[in-house]
C-alpha cells in the first residue's frame, strides 16, 4: 500500500487529461507516506487524517496552507528515515500547492 502525490495547476480529471495540469509528481516515498499518514485520526481537526490510503484525496491550496503546518509537527516527532523524506517531500509540495492559486495536491492511494 501507497500513497502518491501530484501537483496539479488546476483540478485533475481522472482520465488521461490530468496530465495537461501536472505540474510535478512524487511516487518514491508511497509506503512511507502512507504509513506515516495512517498514524492520523480522520476524526481530529486536521487535513492529513483525511487522506484516504486506498483512494484519492485532493488539496486545493488553502487546505495545502492548513496542512503545511501539520507536517511540519509530525516531521519533528518522526523518527524514521524513509518517513522522514516522505514527509519533507510532501511538504515541499504542500508549499506549492499552497503558493499557486487554482492548484490541487493529489493524493493517490492504492
């Protein structure tokens, strides 16, 4: 089980058109992320608890501004190398996201 990521300048489509909004991809940290990730309560007040890691989640750039600064906390307490990274990538991608009206961070899970 995975969890990739996609930064798209507008919302992606399902099919094949969603690559005309990619911006950039990160699909090396999926087991990582998603188990980092799945540490989360879906019924807490954050963002990341709702990434579901069997399906997709999308951000639009104000939730990418909430959840910046979740993981910046979870990155402080991780102990795990490959967490680690999956954490700081996503973070970058949640800058952004966050910095570039109209865009979405996809979460693909699996």
């Amino acid at each position: 089980m995975g969890i990739e990521l996609e930064l798209h300048s507008g919302r992606p489509e399902r099919k094949g058109a969603s690559r005309d909004t990619l911006l950039r991809g990160s699909y090396d940290h999926g087991e990582a992320l998603s188990r980092v990730l799945s540490t989360l309560d879906w019924h807490g007040s954050g963002k990341l608890g709702w990434v579901d890691p069997y399906g997709d989640t999308l951000f639009n750039e104000q939730e990418a501004q909430v959840a910046r600064q979740e993981v910046a906390a979870l990155t402080q307490g991780c102990t795990d190398v490959q967490q680690k990274a999956a954490l700081l990538d996503l973070a970058e991608l949640l800058e952004v996201c966050a910095e570039t009206p109209g865009s979405y961070l996809w979460f693909m899970g699996d």
